[in-house]
C-alpha cells in the first residue's frame, strides 16, 4: 500500500469543508493543508491554514490540490498547480474555456501531472445502473434525455459572483457541465449541435436557461436550470427515453431510479445481474415482436422497479467524493491507469457548454 497523499484544498468555504471531512476519512489520502483568503476560516486544531495559495504550492507534504474557487480562477491556479509538482483535482468546470481547458491539458502532458474535473456523478452507483442498462440496450436504444434542475436561489443571492459571467461563466458553464458529463457517459457519444436560451429575473441575473444537444448516434438531449425555488422545493429529475421503456433519476445526487418497460429474456437476465435476482419487479406479457423505430424486438416481460440507496444524499456524495479521489491517487500510482473522468472528458463538457452558451450570448 502508497504512503497516505497529502491533499491542499484551495478555497475553504462550506464545500472546502465538505471535502475536507470526506477526505479525511481516507486510508490513502488525507487533507495536510488548506488555503482560504479569509484568515476566519481557519479550522481550530486542523491541518496547516494558508491565506496565501501560493505558500500551500510550496509546502513539500501536499501532493495533490484540490481546487475549490471559482471558475474564472482554475485556469490560473491549476496551471501553477502542476508546475509546482502537484497533481490536481479541479472542481468543475475545467475552466471558461475550451481554449484555456486545452492549456490545462497541455502543462499536464508537459509536467506528467494528473490533472482531472471533480465530475462524482460517474462514481454514483445509480448512474453505474443507469449506464449499464442503457449500454446493454435492455429496453432498447436510447433516444432522448432530459434533465429538469430545479434549484434553490438561497445559495447564490444577488451580488453573488455565480451572477457574474466573468467569473462563472453563466449557468450552463458553472453547473451545468456536469449534467453535460453525466449524459454523455451514460450515452457513449459526443455532442454534434447544440442551442441554448436563457430568461432574466433582473437585469444581470439569468436564472433560468434551456439547452438542446443533438449528440452524434442522434440522442436528442435537453437541459433545464433554474435557480428560483425555495429550499424545500428544490428538486432534480433526469429521464431518459428508451424504443421500449423510459427510467427516471431522482436527485442532483441520485439516490433512485425508477424504471419501466418491455424486455425480453435477455434483457431480464441482465437485469437481474445488474440489480440481484429477486430485485427486478417482472410481470410476464404475450410474448411478441415489438416494432419500435424501425427496429424490432422480442417482448416477454414489462418491467416496473425501483431502484433506491439507502444512504442519506450527503453520505453518497461524501462517498463519491472519496472515489474519485481514491481513483486519482490510483493513477498517480501507476501512469498506465486511466481515471474514469479524464481531462478530455472535462474538456468536452466545456465545449458543450460554452458552445450552447454561446448560441444564446454571441462572443462579441
């Protein structure tokens, strides 16, 4: 077993202090210093407080940094990251740009840094199943998605940099990319085209925006945001639309996926090794060929289930946390090992991104 990494988190605001206490936790890993402007946010009898970056880069017992601040900054602190013998994990997204996400890439091939997007939705065991049954065509191929992110406001109240371009780059950039991520993996294909819209509650504060991707395999994907609800109202739903079925993912951090559809005898059996025998709630049907999109299959079940975790929503994402952190430390361990979230998958959700913001605020 490697020696336990050190971790520098850079930005140690609540979520800062979410990763901390998920790090923690680890065997491999644990967190030797944090970095916060603000000398307040100092951790009482914690590791070593910075309130400079630059003084975390050059403490010898951090091996990867955890980048934590806002968007408009990861370019800059990644870059320095990296040139400072560090290996880096960068909260999302990669960077406003693709043009800066590739200079990011490139000082990692350059350095032999690992450098990757804290994308722990691929690491939920919900999106796992969700994957498998799509890639396995159990009810068929997939032909759309679509995600309804109906957030609360009390997070980013006016005056918030999230509001300001500059810094998040809009919506679709700062939040959505993940989501972009997700749909892409699940799918197993690229965007090919994509628009966006957006609606202001004031001036300078576009709350709500819609976004339509037509990958390459011709899934057609759509994409809403709003952050306008109140706390307890704030819900997230992703549905994907199969020639035979349709499954809903409940949660911005899935904890259920409620699935309904035809199978055959194949795709029950995959089923039931996804999910345990036992598991799958089956109703036999007359056994027939079903015609659906101009394909045809064979039908002998209707399956209806649900499929839940048992864990509290915090403790799954504190979990997902600790994989892909566990996952890099993996690759920085052996150099032939490749993360389940790669920089060109970062990069690629960024230019999903930028190029569906940029359909509805032209570059000028």
């Amino acid at each position: 077993m490697s020696e336990s990494k050190g971790i520098g988190i850079i930005g140690y605001g609540g979520f800062g202090e979410f990763l901390h206490k998920a790090w923690d936790e680890m065997d491999e890993a644990h967190v030797a210093a944090v970095c916060d402007v603000d000398p307040a946010r100092a951790p009482k009898g914690g590791p070593k407080f910075y309130t400079n970056y630059a003084d975390l880069l050059a403490d010898a017992d951090v091996d990867i940094v955890s980048i934590a601040t806002p968007p408009s900054t990861h370019h800059d602190l990644s870059i320095q990251a990296m040139r400072a013998g560090k290996h880096v994990l960068i909260e999302k997204p990669l960077a406003l740009t693709e043009s800066d996400g590739l200079a990011i890439k490139q000082v990692a091939e350059e350095t032999g840094r690992v450098a990757t997007v804290n994308f722990v939705l691929r690491y939920n065991p919900i999106v796992e199943v969700l994957r498998d049954i799509t890639q396995s065509e159990v009810f068929g191929k997939l032909r759309r998605v679509d995600l309804r992110n109906y957030a609360m406001q009390d997070t980013v109240p006016e005056g918030h940099w999230f509001w300001n371009p500059k810094v998040s780059g809009r919506i679709l950039l700062e939040h959505g990319v993940h989501f972009f991520d997700l749909a892409s993996w699940v799918i197993g294909a690229k965007a090919a085209d994509t628009w966006s819209l957006g609606v202001e509650r004031k001036k300078g504060m576009e709350d709500r925006v819609f976004a339509a991707v037509k990958y390459e395999n011709d899934v057609v994907g759509t994409y809403w945001h709003s952050f306008s609800r109140p706390r307890e109202l704030e819900t997230t739903t992703f549905h994907f639309a199969y020639d035979l079925g349709e499954i809903e993912m409940v949660g911005w951090i899935p904890l259920e996926l409620d699935i309904w559809g035809w199978t055959g005898d194949d795709g029950l059996d995959k089923l039931e090794d996804m999910l345990g025998e036992g598991q799958v709630v089956v109703d036999p049907i007359e056994s027939q060929k079903a015609h659906s999109s101009d394909m045809l299959y064979d039908v002998d079940y209707e399956i209806n289930t649900v499929v839940e975790l048992e864990e509290q929503k915090l403790d799954v994402y504190a979990e997902n946390l600790r994989l892909i952190m566990a996952d890099l430390i993996h690759s920085v361990d052996d150099p032939n090992h490749e993360m389940r979230v790669t920089i060109d998958d970062a990069l690629e959700a960024v230019r999903v991104a930028q190029k569906a913001t940029n359909f509805a605020h032209p570059m000028k």
